[in-house]
C-alpha cells in the first residue's frame, strides 16, 4: 500500500518571515495585508510573523537569505511587484529575483515563497494585490503554509 503525504493548511505556532518591497507600495501593501489575512484566518498568529521591508524586489533574496540563516523562522514569504516599462529593466529583475529565490529556498533548505508581481500595467498589478483576481500575497502565506507542514513530514 502506498503511502501520500500532503501538508495541512494550520498555521498555528508556524513562523513566518514576510519580504517585501518598499518600490510600488500602493501595490505591495495590499499584498502585505493579504498575507496576514490569510495567516491568521488558518490559525497563525500575526504576532509570530515578522515583516522586513527592502527598498525593491531586487534586493528581496538577499533579505530572504539572511533571514532564512538566522534560523529563525519556518518560511520566508517574498512579496513584490514588478511592473513592466519602456526599457528591458522588467526583464532584468525579474530574472534575477526568481532565480534569487530560488536559490535561497534549494540552499537554505527553508521554503521561500515566490510572491512576486509581474505584470504589463498598474492595473493588472492591484487587480492581483485583491481589486479583482484574488490577493496574490494570500496565495503566497497560502503556499508557505502548507509547505511547511508538508516539509515537517518529509
């Protein structure tokens, strides 16, 4: 008989380090919010959370990185947005920042949740920061959630 192991979605007494960028506060604010809405509503505490602001997404994984080897904490959630210009900066960040975390989550062996914007306009940015198309920081606390309790079993 085989065996399947799945995580469960309780956050009690989990805690989670929450990333996230200072550039675009309109949008990641809300993302922030909807990280802790989602915490707490699975049975965390907002209080075992710790919220670090850097200035830009750029900067995330190495924030994620020293606060995965602090040892401190049972996920890092990184939460952004990127919004795409004129110039092929959006590209440039954008890749350096998924491959950043990445490479904190294999190295630290800790999950480190991508939840990071990247979309064509501001308005598809707060439609995904819980105007329109659900709060993509929810999904984000979501994921951590239940990897860390997926990973307590692994």
């Amino acid at each position: 008989m085989s065996r399947k192991i799945v995580g469960n979605l309780n956050a009690k007494g989990m805690r989670i380090a929450i990333v996230v960028s200072r550039f675009n506060d309109f949008v990641t604010s809300r993302l922030v919010e909807g990280a802790y809405d989602c915490i707490v509503r699975h049975g965390g505490d907002r209080a075992d959370a710790v919220e670090v602001v850097c200035p830009g997404a750029f900067e995330i994984p190495l924030v994620a990185d020293r606060l995965a080897a602090a040892g401190q904490f049972d996920a890092v959630i990184c939460l952004g947005a990127v919004i795409r210009g004129d110039t092929p900066h959006f590209d440039q960040v954008v890749s350096a920042v998924t491959s950043g975390i990445a490479s904190v989550a294999l190295n630290r062996n800790l999950p480190c949740v991508y939840g990071i914007l990247t979309t064509d306009t501001v308005e598809q940015a707060l439609d995904r920061a819980g105007i329109k198309a659900g709060n993509k920081g929810w999904d984000a606390a979501l994921t951590a959630i239940d990897m860390v309790s997926l990973l307590r079993q692994v």
